[in-house]
C-alpha cells in the first residue's frame, strides 16, 4: 500500500516538473513618472523622464537607467533602477562635487523600502509606461 502512494506522489510530482508553467515576463518602460518633494517649500511636482536620460532638480542630478513594470495579470508593481547624484560645494577647493547619495531600484508599491535619504529632496516612483 505504502509503494502505490509513494509511485503516485512520484509519479505527480515528475508531471508537475515537465508541465509547461505559465508565466509572464516584466513589461519595459520608456518613461518612468517621478515625483519630487521639496522638504523646505512643501512643494511636489511630478516628472516623467525617459530611460537613459537625466533630470536636474534643485541640486540633484536623477539618472533613470531601466524602468520595468508588471503584467496586468500579475499584483501591480513598477521598478525603476535610479542613480541620484547631489552637487555640492568642497569648500577646500571652492568647486562644486558630485556626490552619489542613492544607487538602486524603487519600487513604486513601497517607497520607503528603498529610498533616497536627503535632508531636502525626497524622490519616488509613481509609474512607468
């Protein structure tokens, strides 16, 4: 009795392995929709910048390099893989540097997962198309 459930549940189990899964693959944007807030105006704008170009805001310079959103069918989610970069004066050599200050993907579902940490500016991700 023992032998027959264990062929069955082998024998199901290696029909799930070969059984094609359905599956859907990440849709690419172009565009990604951000939005800015400025900590010490209080004010928000919402910009939408293509993938491989910059946006100059305040002292920030935000590069978008890929934009990904999911299938209708899945649990909507859009991914945006940012490098933000803020100017600022070395006084040492009065020039202004550029400093990386955020390197990574934000998720538009849960902004404070991986969010840019700046006194002034705060930048997420609202939507990708």
């Amino acid at each position: 009795m023992t032998r027959v459930v264990l062929f069955i549940f082998v024998l199901f189990n290696t029909l799930l392995l070969l059984s094609p899964f359905a599956y859907s693959t990440n849709m690419q944007g172009k565009h990604v929709i951000l939005r800015t807030l400025d900590k010490v105006t209080a004010i928000t704008e919402d910009y939408r910048v293509a993938v491989g170009d910059e946006l100059r805001y305040g002292s920030l310079t935000i590069s978008v390099k890929n934009c990904q959103k999911t299938p209708p069918e899945e649990i909507p989610e859009t991914y945006a893989f940012i490098q933000i970069d803020d100017l600022t004066l070395d006084s040492e050599r009065e020039t202004d540097k550029q400093e990386r200050v955020f390197s990574g993907w934000m998720l538009s579902s849960s902004p404070a997962i991986s969010a840019l940490d700046h006194s002034v500016y705060d930048v997420w991700v609202l939507d990708c198309n």
